[in-house]
C-alpha cells in the first residue's frame, strides 16, 4: 500500500512538471505573438510617420543619414588638408632655418674675402 501512494505522488508530481512545462511553453507563444504584433505594430506606425514626413516635406532620416555621411567625408578631407599644410609649414620653417644658418655662413664668408682682399 505505501508503494502504491509512492507511485502515485510520484505521478501526481510527474504530472505537475509536465503542466509546468506547457504552461511556460504556452507563456513563450504567447509572449512571442505579442511580441511579433507589437513589431508589426512599430513597423505600421513607423511608415505612417515617414509618410506624413514627406507629405509635410520634413526631411526624413535617411536624407539625414546621407547628409552625416557627407560631412564625415570632408571632415576628413580637411583633416587630411591640414595635415599636409602642417607637414609642408615643418618642411618650410626647417628649409628656412638652413637658408638662414646657410646665410650667415655666407656673410660671414663674405666679410672673410672682404678681409682678404683689404689686405
């Protein structure tokens, strides 16, 4: 008799998790529904606030996208423009600090062959 109560709490608990296990699958269908409605109801609301956008000629987000995309591109052209320009002033203050050292050598030169030719 006490195997037979066993086997049927057994049953009874069996029983319980088999119900769980539907309940929460019966849970994921319905969340995955509610779910696929309220995308499908984003999506709806999504296509009336585009066309009501370019009924009133607001620009939308893919002009803005592409107008984003625009201003990243010369922001790097200019970034590139002002490198060049900072390279080429290097190069310039550099080849301007030889002509002057190059200058006065060639002064102090000069007044040497100016002395050299007094005497």
């Amino acid at each position: 008799m006490n195997l037979v109560n066993y086997f049927k709490q057994l049953e009874e608990k069996l029983n319980g998790k088999i119900k769980c296990l539907f309940n929460r699958h019966k849970n994921f269908i319905y969340v995955k529904k509610m779910i696929w409605l309220d995308l499908k109801r984003v999506r709806i609301q999504r296509i009336i606030a585009k066309n009501w956008l370019n009924s009133k000629g607001y620009v939308t987000k893919e002009e803005i996208s592409n107008i984003a995309k625009k201003y990243i591109s010369i922001e790097e052209k200019v970034d590139d423009l002002d490198d060049l320009v900072f390279s080429m002033t290097k190069n310039w203050n550099s080849n301007k600090q030889s002509l002057t050292s190059m200058h006065e050598i060639l002064n102090k030169l000069k007044s040497l062959m100016e002395e050299e030719y007094r005497e």
